[in-house]
C-alpha cells in the first residue's frame, strides 16, 4: 500500500524558484572579474537565469545536452547554475587549473555544445578553441563594453547580449527526477579525468542534508562565503544551500588572496565561509601581518585537505572562529562526513576535543561508511583499526559517465554496491571517521603501515614551518621508509636535527622519517591538494643514494 501524498518532483529549479518568493530581497554580492563589487538579489537571479533558459533554447539546447562553463564564483555562474540545470540540460564545469590538454580531453569527452568562460580564461579558451570538436560557440561572461577584442575565436557571443535578447517569461519544465543536472570531472591524477554526473534528486538530497544543524548549519541569519570554486565539485553545495535557506552569498571572484578575502569578509560581514587549508593559510598570514581582527565571522568549513591542527587552533584561540572539518569526494557530490562534536564533547578537556576535531567527522544522514580489510571484512569502530573505506548513498556515484570499463562499486554478501574512496581510515565508538592517508600514500614500513597524514599534521604545528609532506622512499632493507619534505616559513631558521627532535615522543619511535629535506614549495594540484606522485617520482631514491 503507497502512501496518499501529493507527487513533486525534486528539481533544482525549485531552490531558486524558492528563494525567490521567499527571499526574494536578499543579496548575491560578487567581486566580479571587470573589478568592481556586484550586488543584486535572489529574485534578480531568478529572473536572469529564466532569461538565460530561453537564450539557451533558442540557441538550440536541448534536454540532458552538456552546457560547460570556465568561470570563478559569480553571480552570472549562478545564473547557469539555475538556467542549464532548470531547463533540462547538465551544467558542466570545468576545473582551468587542469592541464590545458586535460581541459580539451574533458570537453569533448562530455559533448559540450557551448562552453561559458570568464574573461581571464581567454587565453585557455584560445588554446582549447579549435580541439574542441562539439562546441558550437563559446560565450565570454562578461557586457558588450568589455568584450575581448581581436580574439582569435571563431562564433565568439556575448553573455548579456544573450540575456537582453530573452524574456524572462520561462516557466521551468517538470521532469522525473532521477534526470542528470550537472557534471563534474574528477582531477585526474592518474590517467583520464573521469565524469560524475549527477541527478536532480540527489543533488536535493544532497542539498537538504548539507544544511542541517550537524552538517553545514546554514540559515536565513547566514552570510555564506563559498571560497571554494563552483568548478570544484560545485562549491561544495553552497549555492544550492544558500536558496533552500536564504541566506545572503557572497561571491569572491578570482581574489583568492588573503586580503581580498579579508575585505569581503569583513564589508560583507560574512559569518561562515568554506575553503581549503592552503587559502586559508593565506587569509590568517595576512590578518597576522596587519594586526587584524574578525568582527562577524564565526565558522569555516575546512575540507578538500586535513586541516593542520595549527591552523585550527590559531582560527578559534587567536580569532574565535570555529572550525569545522569535513571529508567528501567529487563522487560524493561531495559532503560525506562534517566533524561537528556530540553533546558529551563539551565535557572534554580542550586537548581532547581538538584530537577529535582533527578527524574527518562523522556521516551525516544518507550516507552509509564502513571500513574493510583485504578480504572485505567489516573492522571494528574502535578508532585504532584502519581499513579500507566504503560508502554508500543516494548521492553516491554508481558509475562514471561513460565508462567504459567496469563498474567502480564492490559488492558485499547482501548484493548491495559500496563506493570503494581509495582512503585508509579508522573510526571511532562516535562514529568520528579520521583518514590516515590514502590507500596509495600508505608507507609500508617491514610489512607494517606508517600514516603519513599523521607526521604531516604534528609536523605543520611547527611554529618555523609553513607545510609538510611525507611520502615513502624506497629503502634496502624495509622497502619503505618515510621521507618528509618541509617548506620553511619566511626567514625562519630550521634544521633536520630540530625537526626530528621535535616529532620525537608525538609519534611511535619507529615511524620517525628517516631524513628531512627542506625545499622551496610542495607542488599543488587543480583542487589544492599536494601532488604528491609528483613528490614519489622525485624523491623515490633520495634514501638509495
């Protein structure tokens, strides 16, 4: 017997169109690419990306067709956020830190019939814009005054020319559900960048479960700054949460830099922002450096990397400014686990309470995690045992857009498919989940595992060094030892001596590296994480010599 409830599809149109009759008068503020700071509301938005769904049909997209976009976080990126995914085709956003020929592989792989940029992608549009076989114009995001002149782009348009030319008379189409919105491409380290797409339903879903108290804990009270590209992993969810609880977004552009950001946050008073640790590093080098002070920020979700515990100290101690650690993956559309302590943590001592802020935290609702052994049996939640870890989810990739190889998912005894991460970890009686490196990173040591993320964190609390990494150097007799590589802070003075004195009695004796070498910087890929095949391939010998 089914239950007698009315029938709504779950559309990402209805967020936007939500946000509209329920704040309708709220700001979107964009630092925008031209330089200058844009500020209009939800119902702007809405009205614009309506606009843009009929400049797009009557450019002749259609239903499930790939619309691709190179731009920063902006408000006309949202109005594609809204427009592609609203009138039935996938949004598609490309990373422009990727490899030039990576970018032309990901296009072509995803069809894209048109592909939206901001200005300071000209000269990557330039280079892709004859390998780039399905698309049949490119769009500058930008007025007919600032236009690029003489590019060397055959069928160039131009963005607001597309919305003067269209009514916002569009009433946006009901379809099931389960039809593909959006599309991501993994970084692609190793080998060819691969696509996950999304469905309306679980981008929701997705969406319903990132706002909760426990996860995100966004309201209407929020000014949300999303540092985190919409072209990772569409921002984490940010501009989705944003309309389903209408809070006012702030949108950076391309200043990254620390006091880019410290301006925004601090004009706009910004109560929560998200990022990844190597920006953040950035801001609180510069609030450090002017004697600064935070006067309404209040969180950051840090995730995409671990948050170095100096950092998360520096953030609540020195600015009051609370942390809150968070794991996902590109085929996690991303949020798997956000660490946000239990009732009962408050009764820890502070020391206490940061080991377990150092973790990855805990599942929020939708998402199944358990951590296996070689064989594919299930550990123990003891918080000491670390396997290998599987999730599953109705937001959870099944499979990679048009693959051609075999399923990613491992079956367990019941049928049921789980997403193999590729990262060891150990979780604990709260269900706290902490990665102690990933399953390729893993240091084998004589047959014994030594995490290198765990080095790499009680390193970086150093107060002279600025970031750490350790990987494993082939060694005569363990086969593998650990080797850290340290990037000093600005004249500070630092020897190996020291750095091992200092890790000593923090780490078991035997997983002490066995040389430190100090080099200028560690190489960072498209989503700012540390490369560290890069590293490997460098440095895999340095213990042979």
């Amino acid at each position: 017997m089914n239950g007698l409830m009315l029938e709504k599809q779950l559309l990402i149109s209805s967020l936007i169109a939500h946000a509209d009759r329920h704040h309708g008068d709220t700001e979107i503020v964009s630092r925008r690419v031209e330089g200058d700071i844009h500020r209009y509301t939800y119902r702007d938005c809405h009205r614009r990306a309506r606009q843009m769904a009929n400049a797009l049909t009557r450019l002749g997209v259609r239903a499930s067709e790939r619309v691709g976009t190179l731009a920063w976080n902006g408000y006309r990126h949202m109005e594609l956020y809204y427009g592609i995914s609203g009138m039935g085709a996938v949004m598609h956003t490309i990373n422009p830190r990727l490899h030039v020929d990576q970018i032309v592989y990901i296009a072509n792989h995803a069809q894209d019939q048109y592909i939206f940029f901001d200005l300071s992608f000209l000269p990557l549009i330039e280079a892709i814009a004859d390998r780039c076989g399905s698309v049949k114009a490119f769009v500058a995001m930008t007025d007919r005054e600032h236009m690029p002149k003489d590019a060397g782009i055959a069928n160039l348009l131009c963005y607001e020319d597309l919305i003067d030319e269209s009514s916002p008379g569009y009433t946006w189409p009901e379809f099931d559900e389960n039809s593909a919105c959006s599309l991501c491409y993994t970084s692609g380290t190793t080998g060819n960048p691969k696509g996950v797409l999304y469905s309306h339903r679980s981008l929701l879903l997705h969406t319903y479960a990132a706002a909760l108290p426990d996860a995100l804990n966004c309201s209407a009270k929020d000014v949300l700054l999303p540092v985190v590209p919409m072209f990772h992993v569409n921002a984490w969810g940010i501009p989705y949460v944003a309309c389903m609880v209408g809070a006012k977004l702030v949108f950076p552009g391309p200043g990254l830099d620390g006091k880019s950001l410290y301006e925004l946050i601090e004009a706009e008073q910004v109560t929560f922002a998200a990022g990844v640790p190597t920006v953040w590093q950035g801001l609180l080098n510069h609030v450090a450096q002017g004697d600064l002070t935070f006067s309404t920020f209040e969180r950051t979700l840090i995730g995409g990397a671990a948050c170095p515990s100096s950092m998360l100290r520096t953030f609540q101690e020195t600015y009051g400014v609370d942390v809150v650690h968070a794991w996902g993956m590109t085929e996690l559309s991303p949020i798997g686990t956000v660490g946000v302590m239990k009732a009962r943590h408050r009764a820890m001592s502070p020391e206490d309470r940061y080991i377990t802020q150092a973790k990855q935290g805990r599942a929020v609702f939708g998402v199944d995690m358990k951590i296996v052994d070689g064989l594919g049996d299930e550990l123990a939640w003891d918080g000491v045992t670390a396997g290998d870890l599987l999730v599953r989810g109705p937001w959870i990739a099944s499979d990679y857009f048009l693959n051609q190889g075999e399923s990613p998912l491992l079956r367990d005894g019941a049928g049921r498919g789980w997403f193999p991460t590729g990262d060891v970890a150990t979780i604990d009686t709260d269900g706290f989940m902490q990665i102690t490196d990933r399953s390729k990173d893993v240091i084998k040591s004589g047959g014994e595992w030594i995490s290198s993320i765990e080095i790499e964190n009680i390193a970086t609390s150093h107060p002279a060094i600025e970031c750490a990494a350790c990987i494993a150097a082939r060694h005569p007799k363990w086969d593998e030892r650990p080797l850290l590589l340290v990037v000093k802070r600005p004249g500070e003075s630092l020897t190996a001596d020291e750095v091992l004195t200092f890790l000593r009695g923090r780490i078991a004796k035997w997983w002490t590296p066995d040389a430190v070498v100090f080099i200028d910087a560690l190489p960072i890929g498209a989503t700012g994480k540390v490369l560290k095949n890069r590293l490997r391939e460098a440095f895999q010998d340095y213990l042979l010599r």
